[in-house]
C-alpha cells in the first residue's frame, strides 16, 4: 500500500465526480466504486498501524490562508 499514491487517486475520483455532479452529468457507478474501495483500503492501512499519507502530516502541511 502505498498511501501518497492513494490519497492522490482518491483526489483524483472525487474530483471527477464533483465536476460530473456540477455539470449535471451521471456519476460513473466504477468511479464511485473505484473511490470508495480506496477510501476503505486507506482506512484499513492508517488502523494496522501504516503511516499518514505525506499531504496529512501536520508538519508538510502549508498555510494557504495566513494572516
């Protein structure tokens, strides 16, 4: 498993679905499938006791809207 990777794919998804969702397209019953199962194997990885993706550790993260 590799979880930066997973993250990334799952972005990738649920962006397609929002741009479907916005432009009144039907959503892709493989993309909402394909995203779910990522969520899922995400989740099982973080509870065995795998690492956060890069982009979630609190330490890579930047401000985008400091003061």
């Amino acid at each position: 498993m590799d979880p930066d990777a997973t993250v990334v794919d799952i972005l990738r998804i649920a962006a397609k679905i929002e741009f479907r969702k916005e432009n009144n397209l039907r959503l892709s019953t493989e993309e909402c499938t394909e995203l779910a199962q990522k969520i899922i194997d995400l989740d099982n990885w973080i509870r065995s006791s795998g690492f956060l993706p890069k982009c979630w550790n609190i330490k890579n993260r930047k401000r985008k809207n400091s003061v």
